[in-house]
C-alpha cells in the first residue's frame, strides 16, 4: 500500500517552497553565485572536507594516551604504618625510615595510595594495598610497568594493611583484595589512584 500524503500537507509544502524560493530570488543568492561560482566551490570542499574531519575523528577508534607516572613511588613503612616516597622503579622491599623488620629484612613496601577526593590532600589519602615480588619466583617483574595489568599481576604479591598474610595478585584472593578497591564508598564514590608529587 503506497503512501498517500494528504492534499492539505502537499499544498502547505507547496507553499513553503515557493517561500523559501522568493526569499532567495530577493537576497539574490542565485546570481551572486553565479557571479562568484570559484569560491561558492572553494567553500564546498574546505566543508566536505571538515566534515570528512569530523567524521573521521569521531569514528575512529581512540588509542590510550600514556600512562603519566611520576618519578616517585608510594611506600609504606611496615614499623610505623607511615608513608614515604622513593624510586618508582624500586619493587620493594626496601630500607625504611624506621629501620629494620624485627626479623631483620626491609621494612619499606610498595603501597598503592588512592583518595575519594579528585584533588586531595595527604590526610584524605588510603592504602588500597601493599605490594612486593613474589620472592619464590626467580624473574623479577618491572616495579614500574603498570600498563598491562595481567604482566603486572604475574609474581606479584598483595595484601591489605591490617592483613598478616601476603597473597599472589592473580590469585582469587588477591583478586578479591582489588575488587574490594573498587566498590563505591557510602557516597558513591570511587577511589582515585594518587601518585606521589614530585618534588
């Protein structure tokens, strides 16, 4: 079945046509571009052409920018429970300020601060969790490269704070541990990773 339009809507159309047509006719549009016919072709391209821009930029799949880290790492002092910054290309453990473990190793752990707040200051600031290779496995994994996070993962142990028992990231348990990172807090929010500033 063919799609009547109705005689009342064609002569409205009809009508605002023949509008649109004599407004032209008095601007003169018609003659002025017939008289300047190069650029009137000008201006078609350069818009064919942005919006070929547009369309690509918007189209296109966006590839990840960097990951901006800073030069510095969080590290939590095991002693004191207090944090202090170091290399970011040191994995830990390492020396603390307060000394020694009482067992006599490092006391300093790589901690992974976040915040609820977007610009926070130092007291707003959390320990998601601590971190150190997986000293049962010989090839050491990059401190710093936190770009893939299943190569990070790999001979990586974590553990929270409070926790005594330090668990492999891969493991469901240490899965657990960043899962529970993520949740929202009563209000709604999510944690935000703090790199330490540079100084």
């Amino acid at each position: 079945m063919a799609l009547k339009v109705p005689d009342l809507l064609q002569y409205e159309l009809r009508h605002r046509l023949e509008q649109w047509r004599g407004a032209l006719e008095r601007w003169g549009l018609r003659r002025w571009i017939d008289q300047h016919f190069g650029g009137v072709v000008v201006v078609a391209f350069l818009s064919v052409g942005l919006l070929g821009f547009v369309l690509i930029r918007t189209l296109w799949p966006a590839r990840p920018g960097p990951v901006v880290q800073s030069r510095l790492a969080w590290f939590c002092d095991a002693n004191t429970g207090r944090l202090f910054t170091d290399s970011f290309k040191k994995a830990g453990p390492i020396p603390a300020p307060s000394g020694s473990l009482p067992d006599g190793g490092h006391a300093g752990f790589r901690a992974h601060v976040y915040s609820y707040a977007l610009k926070p200051n130092e007291s707003e600031f959390f320990v998601g969790f601590l971190e150190r290779p997986d000293p049962s496995i010989g090839a050491k994994a990059g401190a710093y490269d936190i770009t893939d996070s299943q190569a990070w993962a790999q001979g990586r142990l974590i553990k929270r704070v409070k926790d005594d028992r330090w668990v492999a990231a891969d493991s469901a348990q240490g899965q657990a541990i960043l899962r529970e990172l993520l949740k929202p807090d009563a209000r709604g929010r999510t944690p935000v990773y703090q790199w330490p500033r540079s100084k």
